[in-house]
C-alpha cells in the first residue's frame, strides 16, 4: 500500500453480470485491491424470473452452473493476483441480493459497471445500478470499459474533484474526497445564473469549509460558476484531468425519466474517469456545518 495513502478501503463488492462494463469495473476493483490490500467479493445474481430452462434440461440441473463456472474462473484469476477473494451466485432480485451481500460481507466500497453510452450519450446506469446508487449504506464507484487508461490510478487518486451544493450530502462527500485525495482536490460549485458578487460570496462559502481538510491536508483549489452543473463537472474535470469525481449520492431512487434534472445521471453518461458516489449519513457535525453556509449565494 502507497505510504502516502490516508483512507484505506477493506472489502470491494464488485456485482457482475459477466458483460464488457462489469468485466472493466473488476478490473479497477483488482487495481485498488493491489492498491489498498484489500479483499474482493465477486457476486452474480439471477433473478429466477427471467431466466430461461433449455427445453428438456431440468431446471434442477441446469440453474445456475453456467454462472457458477464463470464466476469461479473470475475467482481464480483474482487470487492469481495476490488478492483475497470470494465469490458468490445468489438468487433472487437482484438489487436486494447485492444490498444483502454488502452488508454481510461488510463491505465499504461497491464497484458497478456503467453501460457504453447510447446515441444521446446516457451511458449509464441501468435500473439495478439506479436502485442500489440509492439504497446501499456504502459508496458505490462507477466504471466503464472506456475508462481502463484510469487503471494506474485506481485507489491511489492524484487529482480528485468533488462537486458541492452545500446540501448535507455533498459535504459528507466532500469531507470523504478529502480522505482519499493524494494530490489536489478540486471543489467545483456551479449555477444556471449567478452575478459577481454571487460568485464570490459562494466562494466565500467553500472557504468556510477549510476545516473538513484540516486533518487531510492537500492543496485545494475552488472553482465557482455560472452554468448548468453537470456540464461545468465534467468540463472541470477534464480541465484538472481528474482521476476521480466524487459526488454524493441521491436520496432517492432515480428513473430514466430522472435524466434531464438529475446531475449524477448526467456526469455518470459524459465523464471521462470513475464517479464515485457518497451516501450521506446524517452526521450532526456536517449537519451543523450544512446549516451554517446554508444561505443562497
């Protein structure tokens, strides 16, 4: 492990579906592993409600093996590498399975595949990536297949940029960003219309939360805008060649509909390095903290 490192990750769950995008983000999980010293989980889940019995095969004999086989050769693979490793095939639905699986094996960190990107350019998330981005206690990294030249970086985060609203949950990602930052942390706050004075009061804001970083020190650099606030996170993190962007989870569970009004949709689709997503967790201190710098700028 980098003796550098200041946040040391413990148990990975990456959840595959054996597909090019899971394939990619058990990569990532193996470099971080090697990274951090940590175990991986590999868990599959069928969902018996869509699969489909062979004619003549029964269901008794055939369930299942076929995955079985391909995880226990993704299993191996992985101890080749040095690393621990479990692996599972579970039944049953399947965001359920992963959120049981998460907690189980204790894990504090979940390693999801992003689909490619469609003709509007949403990559993203399917329903159980959406379903589980909400519910599990734990961050939840995204990766896609285009994203394998980010692999030397993984788990050792040079660059990192967090985008801030001032809500609860983007300070408890925040203060998380600051844990995994070996660099620079870039902390990029934007809105549709803000005037000068807007911008320097916000500016005044991030300032204000200095002390997240006090026990995490690295350079920090603010950026404040005017724009839509997706398209200013990805184009800051382009600019920063961020290795990482790190926003906090959303409370709710998202839809395709979702897409248009949701920025972590929208930066998942058109970023060009892993997302990581913070679940908040209502901590009194950061509570406290949101209520200070909670006036509009």
């Amino acid at each position: 492990m980098n003796e550098a490192m200041k946040y040391r990750f413990q148990t990975i769950l990456v959840a595959t579906d054996f597909g090019e995008s899971a394939s990619a983000a058990l990569q990532y999980a193996q470099a971080l592993a090697r990274a951090h010293r940590a175990r991986i989980v590999i868990t599959h889940v069928i969902d018996p409600a869509s699969y489909a019995f062979p004619d003549g095969i029964p269901a008794s004999l055939d369930f299942g093996e076929k995955e079985r086989q391909e995880i226990q050769t993704l299993e191996e693979e992985t101890r080749r590498q040095g690393i621990p490793v479990h692996s599972q095939v579970q039944t049953g639905m399947i965001c359920d399975r992963i959120l049981q699986s998460v907690k189980e094996m204790h894990a504090d960190l979940l390693i999801l595949g992003t689909r490619a990107k469609g003709k509007a350019g949403r990559a993203a998330l399917g329903t159980v990536a959406r379903q589980v981005l909400a519910r599990t206690p734990c961050p939840v990294l995204t990766v896609s297949k285009e994203m394998i030249e980010h692999l030397p970086h993984s788990g050792c985060w040079q660059s990192v940029l967090i985008a801030t609203d001032f809500s609860v949950a983007s300070l408890e990602a925040l203060d998380f960003a600051h844990r995994i930052t070996l660099n620079v942390l870039t902390i990029v706050h934007a809105e549709p219309c803000l005037e000068q004075h807007e911008c320097e009061t916000c500016l005044e804001r991030l300032r204000f939360l200095a002390p997240l970083n006090e026990s995490h020190t690295v350079p920090v650099e603010h950026v404040v805008t005017t724009g839509d606030a997706a398209d200013v996170i990805v184009r800051e993190a382009a600019k920063a060649r961020a290795d990482l962007v790190v926003l906090g989870s959303p409370a709710e569970e998202l839809t395709g509909q979702h897409f248009e009004s949701s920025t972590v949709l929208q930066v998942i689709s058109a970023v060009n390095c892993p997302v990581l997503c913070v679940p908040s967790t209502l901590r009194m201190p950061l509570a406290a903290l949101a209520k200070e710098v909670a006036e509009p700028c």
